[in-house]
C-alpha cells in the first residue's frame, strides 16, 4: 500500500512541477507582449505628433 502512495505521490508532484512550468512560460510570454505592445502604443503617439509638427 505504501509503494502506491509513492507512486501516487511523485506522479502528482510531476504533475504539478509541469503546471507549475507551463505558467511560468506563459507569464514571461505575456509580459514581454505587453512590453512589446506598449513600446508599440508610445511609437504610433510620438509618430502623430511628428505628423502634427509637420503639418
């Protein structure tokens, strides 16, 4: 009975260590894309007011 609880045990652990994994990556992912979106957002402002300037 012990050696099934071990292996239940470690098997949740992989488990979780993937879970874990897979929610670090996807919150790296999304932070750098909402880095990348706002340097976005500050490039098309600044380009309007160029256009404005010029205008």
């Amino acid at each position: 009975m012990n050696e099934i609880a071990t292996g239940m045990f470690l098997w949740l652990l992989k488990i979780l260590g993937l879970y874990l994994g897979i929610l670090i990556v996807l919150t790296l992912i999304l932070s750098r894309w909402k880095k990348r979106s706002a340097h976005d957002t500050e490039e098309i402002a600044e380009q309007k007011k160029q256009r404005q300037k010029k205008r």
